[in-house]
C-alpha cells in the first residue's frame, strides 16, 4: 500500500478478485500479479495484440489499459476459455492447422478469433483478415490462422468437431 | 504397430500444441522469482563518444531502487568485460567510450520496474562527443576507426582464422579466386555491372530480448530466451572465469527467435548484476531496445559480369560490403559463409569475390534468417533480369543457360549434390505458367511477373551432441540444446529418435535447453537443427543399440535374440530399473578455405535451396506495387514434418516480404527515428498476397534419415523476384530495397522525360 496505491474489484475469468493497483500499472502487470501469462506485452504500443483481453466482452490492448480502470468491470483472458477442461473448437482447429509456431502471439489470436465466431458464425477470408488485423504473427502463420478460423466455423456449424482433448 | 519410415514424413501437430493454444506455453518473460529485481538500461545519447563523467549518485537515492551499476561495477567482478562469438570487441557495459546510440551504459536495480525505469533519468553522463561513420563503404576509408583494436575470441571452431586487428573498421574480408576473371573480362563479348543496396532491418520477434540471472553459492542460473545455450554457458563461465559446470543456462521456449537471439544479448549484464547484489535479476527489453541490441546488415553489393552474346556467364566480379555496426556479433561468419555463393547459382567459369565484414557507429547486425544471403540474392538475381533485358534474352532461358547443375562444382570448388536447382527453378516456372502470355495491362495498373532462385552453403564445422535415455519402460527421453523458437525442432527431433529407435512418436519425451541436463549444441541457427542435431540422435540411436548388444551379451542371450529394452533390463536388474543412455556427437566433414584462394571441395553439410516467382500489380500514379501472387518453392531433402515444414518455407517469405516491400530502420545521426512496431511496420493480415508454398523431397544422402534444413530457404528469391516482376512491369530498375512506393515512383518518373508525362 503507498499514498497512489487503490484497491480495485473486478471480476476476473468469472471470479472476484481485489487488488491494490498503482495508477500506473497496466491490465497485463495486473495479469501477471494474479498469475495469468497467456496475456504478453510485446510492443507496448497496442499494435501487435499479444496482450489481447476481453473487458466486459470487448477486446482491449492489456498493456495500454490501466488496471485502475478496471474497478466493477469484468474480465476474460485466453485462459478463462479452458475453464472446463477442454479446449474450445478454436483452439482445436488452431492444432489441426497449425495456426501457429513460437505461440507468443496465439493467445491474442485464439481470442480475437473467438470473437470473431460468435458475431460472424461463417466469416469469409476478407472478414478474417480484417477482423484479426489488429494482430501480428512474426512467425508469419497468417495463411494457417485463415484455415484454422474457417475450421473452426465449419465445426461450430455442423457440430461435427472431432472429439474434445483435455487441455491438460 | 510402428516401423521404419512410419515417424519421417508425419505432420504430427507440434508437441507443445496445447501449450500455445491455451497460452501456457513457458517463456522466459513469464518467469518471477522471489526476492527478484528488475533492471532497466540506460542507453547512450550519442552514436559515438567519450564518458566524461557518470554520476548516478542521485539515482541510487531513489525511493525503491536497489543499486545503480556501470561499468566500474562490472569490472570488480569481471576484470576483461569484453564479449563476443568472432572478437571479444563489446563490453558488458559501455566502458570509456560508447559507440553507437542505445549502446547499454548504466543498469538501476529495482524491486519494482517502474521505479528502476523512473530512476534512468535521474543518472547524469556527460559525453565528449567524437566524429562517427555509418556507411559501410565509407567506413573502409574513413579516418573513424569504431575499434582502435581487436581481439579475435577464437572461441568457434569455423571461426579460428580470424586475427588480431588495429586500426581498421574491417573486421574481415574474405576473398575467393576462382579460374582468370580479368582475361575473361577482356574476352567477354559484354560487360555489365550494377551496384545494389538493403537497409538495415530488424528481427521483431514478437517476444523481446529477456533473460533472469539466479545468482547460487558459486553458481549461476540464466533463465534465458536464447538460441544457443551452448555458447551463453561457454562465455559467461569465461567472462567469470569460473569452470563450465558452474553456469547454467534453461531456455524455455522462445517467442521467436530468428538469428537475434543467439550470442551474448543480455546475459552478461543480468549476470553480472544478479552477483553483485546477490539477488535474482529480470531484465526485459522494451521492443523499442530491441532496435539497439541486434539488427540485420545493411550492404552495398557490387557485381560485374562477363557474358557471351548467347548469354553464358564467363566471369563475374563481386564486392559485398556488410555494415556490421559497432560490434561484430556474427557478422564476420555472415560475410564468409555468404561470400561463398555470392556468385549466385550459376555455373561461372571464373569469379572474384571480396566480402568485407565492417564496423560502423550503427547498432549491431548479426544473423537475420538466411544469414546473408537474401540481401546477396536481391543484387545477383536483380543483375540476373537487368542482363537478361538487355541481351534480349528471356529470363528464365537465361537462367537454364548458366544454372549450376547437379554434380557440378560451385565458385568455391565443393560439388553441388542434393541440390535440385533445376528442379526448384522448373516448379516456379511451371506454378507461373511462364510459357503462356501475361497480360500486363495498358493503363494505369500495369502487370508484371518475375522469378528468382538462390542457394546457401551452411555454417561449418559446427557441433551437436544428443544424449537418449531409453527408460526400463521401453519409452525414451531425448536430451538435446537444441531450442525450440517456434520452428518446431523439439517435435522434428522428436520424430527422428521415434524414427531411430523404431518407437511411437507417443513413447518419446524431448528435453531441451538446460545446459546442467542437455549435452552441447553450438547453437539454433543457420537452420542446422534438423540436420547436425537429427544426425547426433541417429548416432546416439546406435549407442544404444550397441549397449543393448552388450547388455545380450552380458545376460548370455544368443545375439538378436530379440529382447525388447523392457525384458532385457527386467532380466539384469530382477524389476523395472536401470537405464540405457546413448549418446551421439555429430561434426559434418570440413575442408577450411585456402586462405588466399577461398576455395575448398568441402565447405558445407548441406545445400540450402530456395526460389520464388512473383507477380505484380504497379499503379503507375501512385508507385504502389501489389503483390498478387507468390510461389515459395524450397528443397527440404527427405521432409520429416511435411505440415510444420511448409509453414517454415511460407513465414519465411512473409518475414522477406516485409524486408522487401517496407521493413527500414531509418537512422539520424545514428539514432533509430522509427524503434517502435508503430513506425517500423512487418507484415500484418492485409499484406499477405496470395500464396503458394512448395517443398520438394528430395533426399540428402548424409542428412539424418535424408533431412535437411529448411528454415530460411523460403527468404531467398523473395526479393528479386518481387523486384523482377516490377521490372517486366514497368521497365524500371530498382537497386535499392525496401521496395516503398516513393522509390516506385521515382523511379518511374526518371525513366519518363518530363514533356511525356501524364
């Protein structure tokens, strides 16, 4: 506790959490403090989408985001979507297409792709691209994340996803 | 019911599948550790100066912070502070003097980074500041000398030749002489000779540079994103002057790695701060810093050729000036082992190369996927379609004409073999469809198309060391440093020891990168992994073998008797107990250079393969050029992860296109003006063209079960080929990348005289 410090609530991945907060720290250092690393600061800028996060269902860079700010708001990072086990048709069809190869960025895209789904249940390539434009993959796996969100809507809509995997 | 050949050729999803997706994979910037400071750098402010004075005495009374370090510091713990992989030339911390802007000067340790950040501003440093140079041509004449002297570290085994310098800001040349050049100059029917230039580029990995220093009683634990452990262990026990075994280095999984993460980064500054104040150290760069700490070269490449008036190659001419910054890093390995084929993949009776590795007041270059060879194809390809044009000859018959063959001898006299550049060009051309008319458009939105193809001979000697636990179960434990930087070496090398030991890809376990458990690599780069490190398993596959043959004996088992691991440790130790290690350490055959010729029958593992065919839509007003099509096509010898392997060839290009069309780090007086991902733009979702990706298979007969590498071959033709195609499409030559619309125009409106101007 110091004289800038305030305590926040907030829920987080569907459950309460109080935290002290400077008014500087952003929503990733916040992340971290709880344990949560699948949210990454990467440019700092908000351009790359590595610290992607839902705040009450709305993505957000977590690292221009100030924690304090988050008082009485709800928030969803990529590791509140394995909360029962499993993995989600996402992240499957992400595996079965290989959307991905050093993973820093992939927890950004599973989210946005997430995102993308439940308002565009059968997007096209353009909607893809423009949908996930917010985020950069180094490794260059945009063709693969095309298909693995194409997948992911064919599975979703004919429920013919292979069977769950454990998460763990 | 597994059997040979049923673990090479599977595109099995990678082992750390759901750790990625689900974001729990372990890096190294998720590490906290108690009682554990964060460090922030301070960078110098100038591109080359003299320390008058650093007084951090106000910093150090800050609220929170720890300790200020500076070079003073470092120096009652390591006496000679200087590291690096070709000369011990960069200093832990800048010592005396600094040369280049966002050199790392002083370091604030803090509980809290916020306040090891704030603290920064808080240090004075006065500099005088000195005349400095940053273009790599002029940097061989100039009165600056960046190093009034340097050390060669000796530390590599490819690297033993470099010597003592003083005085000069080229820190190597190598030369290569191959047949007469200058009578088959003076015979050649034409000359031509073009000059070409790359920027300075940067790696961008979207996980920066992070390294945790864990000081012990005696001992030091990096947690660290590097690419080769290896080598951080070697220099950091030498630095310390402390045994091997009493450095540890893990490297967990790297947020893309590269070619800038190998080599000391900031593992001697953690380092060295965790023991001085005998606390566990975080530093984290900021992507900004990054743009400071490795980069890859800007070059000038002049090449001048003889050539036949029905187009064959007699002689060719090449000068690569590589501008390797203030420190050499690797630079001096990039300007050798690129200088080799500088020539190109053509069959050229006589050659003359000079490649000159230089020292600027530029931040560092080293290695940046396809180690020098993307920039050296850009001039050589280019000059390729530039000759083409003018002896009327079309491009790709052009290239039929002089293309190195199979069996036949490259510039520095080692044989091409497992090297389909036929092949290779042949499905460009065909996925093209080059024999068929284009339409190349009339009006403002012109059309063109383009191919290019390049080769790359692989860093040797270099060693890998694999060690296989095959357990009392039967299932089996491979230990290797090989670090898995997205390119999927631990699933690859996984496969391979599955395929070895005649096992299910399920009963195989890799353990990477902790250099207290896995035996030596030298290290993730030059995409060697599959190759070097996939042999060393094969070997360590026979030692088991070997001591299961032994085991029989021991047991009185007749021999082939058939025993499954399982039954025969069963029999020896009366339960499930006992282990059987097997370890293999590969170097691949070498002959060195000859030292004033350059050449050698031996001089690389492999041959690395790669083209590209483009095509391109210019608009003529605004110099805008659309990629629409680009055709990827590599050699991978016999592939072991199809799925994985061809998500290697197309980020490759991706990663090139953005070298091509856009990727600059534009300097003032040595000052990177664009250090952000905000102003420095790499390729995002809308920039992709269409794409088409292609792997030939085609065995490598010393490759582990026919492997071979195959990361950075998809970087090869990119550019050319995107530069070729704007060629056929509006007639004008480009020597200079990045390829931005500005240039485009430009260099549209010098072709077109004034008067005839829309």
């Amino acid at each position: 506790m110091t004289a800038t410090s305030c305590s926040i609530r907030f829920v987080l991945n569907g459950r309460p959490v109080i935290a002290e907060v400077e008014p500087h720290h952003s929503l990733v250092e916040i992340l971290q403090q709880q344990g949560l690393f699948g949210a990454r600061e990467s440019c700092g800028e908000g351009v790359c989408g590595c610290c992607t996060v839902l705040v009450d269902d709305k993505p957000i860079a977590g690292c221009l985001y100030l924690a304090v700010l988050l008082d009485g708001k709800s928030v969803a990072t990529v590791e509140h979507l394995n909360a029962d086990g499993g993995l989600t048709v996402v992240q499957r069809a992400f595996i079965e297409t290989g959307a991905f190869q050093c993973g820093f960025c992939t927890p950004g895209f599973v989210l946005m792709a997430h995102e993308l789904l439940r308002h565009n249940p059968d997007p096209s390539d353009a909607e893809i691209g423009q949908s996930l434009s917010g985020n950069l993959c180094r490794c260059g796996a945009y063709p693969e994340i095309t298909k693995a969100v194409k997948l992911a809507a064919q599975w979703q809509k004919v429920a013919d996803a292979p069977p769950a995997v454990a998460a763990e | 019911m597994s059997h040979v050949g049923s673990q090479i050729g599977r595109s099995i999803p990678r082992l750390e599948a759901i750790a990625k997706v689900t974001g729990r994979a372990e890096y190294v910037h998720n590490m906290l550790l108690p009682g554990m400071l964060h460090g922030k750098i301070l960078r110098s402010t100038v591109a080359r100066g003299r320390i008058k004075r650093i007084d951090v005495e106000k910093a150090k009374a800050g609220n929170g912070v720890h300790a200020v370090i500076t070079s003073q510091d470092i120096l009652s713990l390591i006496p000679h502070p200087y590291h690096g992989p070709a000369f011990h030339d960069q200093p832990i911390l800048a010592l005396d003097e600094v040369r280049h802007y966002g050199e790392p000067v002083a370091v604030v340790l803090a509980a809290d980074p916020h306040v090891a950040l704030r603290a920064l501003a808080a240090i004075e440093v006065e500099y005088e500041e000195l005349p400095a140079v940053y273009d790599e041509v002029e940097a061989v004449t100039s009165p600056v000398a960046v190093h009034a002297e340097l050390k060669p570290a000796a530390t590599f085994a490819d690297l033993k030749h470099l010597v003592g310098l003083k005085n000069t800001n080229v820190a190597l040349e190598y030369r290569l002489r191959r047949g007469n050049v200058d009578r088959a100059f003076a015979a050649a029917d034409h000359v031509f000779e073009h000059t070409f230039r790359t920027q300075q580029a940067m790696h961008a990995a979207l996980e920066p540079h992070v390294t945790v220093a864990e000081p012990g009683d005696g001992s030091l634990t990096l947690h660290t994103c590097s690419q080769n452990p290896s080598f951080i262990r070697t220099e950091i026990a030498r630095l310390l002057g402390w045994p091997e075994n009493q450095v540890r280095v893990r490297t967990p999984f790297l947020g893309g790695g590269f070619g800038g993460k190998l080599y000391i980064k900031l593992e001697a500054i953690a380092a060295a701060a965790a023991l001085l104040v005998h606390r566990p150290v975080k530093i984290a760069l900021s992507m900004g810093e990054v743009f400071y700490t490795i980069t890859k070269h800007a070059t000038t490449v002049r090449i001048k050729s003889a050539v036949t008036k029905d187009g064959r190659i007699t002689a060719r001419e090449c000068e690569a000036w590589w501008n390797g910054g203030a420190y050499a890093d690797i630079g001096p390995r990039v300007t050798q082992k690129a200088g080799y084929t500088a020539a190109g993949p053509y069959d050229i009776e006589n050659v003359r190369i000079d490649s000159y590795q230089i020292y600027t007041n530029r931040p560092p270059a080293g290695a940046l996927r396809g180690f020098g060879v993307p920039q050296l194809a850009w001039a050589y390809e280019s000059h390729t379609d530039f000759i083409a044009k003018d002896l009327g000859i079309d491009p790709l018959e052009f290239r039929w004409k002089n293309l190195l063959r199979e069996g036949r001898p490259q510039a520095t006299g080692a044989t091409m073999r497992d090297a389909p550049m036929e092949k290779v060009l042949d499905r460009i051309a065909a996925r093209l469809n080059w024999g068929a008319p284009l339409d190349r458009g009339d009006g403002r939105m012109r059309r063109g198309r383009g191919l290019a193809i390049g080769l790359k001979a692989g860093t040797s000697p270099t060693t890998s060391v694999a060690m296989v636990n095959v357990n009392a179960s039967g299932s089996a434990t491979l230990y290797v440093g090989t670090a898995d930087m997205g390119q999927g070496s631990d699933t690859a090398l996984g496969q391979i020891v599955a395929e070895a030991l005649d096992l299910p890809m399920e009963d195989v376990k890799v353990i990477h990168t902790d250099t207290d458990m896995t035996p030596y690599d030298m290290g993730t780069c030059s995409a060697r992994s599959t190759f070097h490190m996939g042999n060393a398993i094969r070997l360590a596959a026979d030692d088991v073998r070997k001591k299961l043959k032994a085991l029989e004996a021991e047991l009185g088992l007749p021999q082939g008797s058939n025993y499954s691991v399982k039954d025969l440790l069963q029999k020896r130790f009366g339960m499930q107990a006992g282990n059987i290690i097997g370890v293999g350490s590969f170097i691949p055959p070498h002959i060195w250079p000859d030292p004033e010729t350059g050449l050698s029958e031996e001089i690389t593992p492999f041959w690395a393969i790669g083209g590209t065919g483009a095509e391109v839509e210019v608009d003529t007003q605004t110099g805008h050029v659309r990629v629409t099509r680009l055709i990827n096509v590599a050699d991978g010898g016999r592939v072991v992860n199809p799925e994985i392997a061809i998500t290697q060839i197309s980020g490759a290009a991706i990663m090139q296109l953005g070298f091509t069309m856009y990727e600059n780090m534009i300097f003032k007086n040595g000052r990177v003006r664009n250090a952000s991902l905000t102003h420095y733009e790499i390729p995002s979702y809308q920039d992709i063209p269409a794409l088409e990706n292609e792997l030939l298979s085609a065995e490598d007969k010393r490759g582990p079960f026919g492997a071979k590498g195959l990361g950075e071959s998809g970087t090869f033709g990119v550019s050319p080929a995107i530069g070729n195609a704007i060629f056929d499409a509006v007639g004008i030559r480009l020597t200079e990348l990045p390829i931005t619309a500005e240039a485009v125009l430009r260099a549209l409106r010098s072709a077109q005289p004034l008067e005839n101007r829309p």
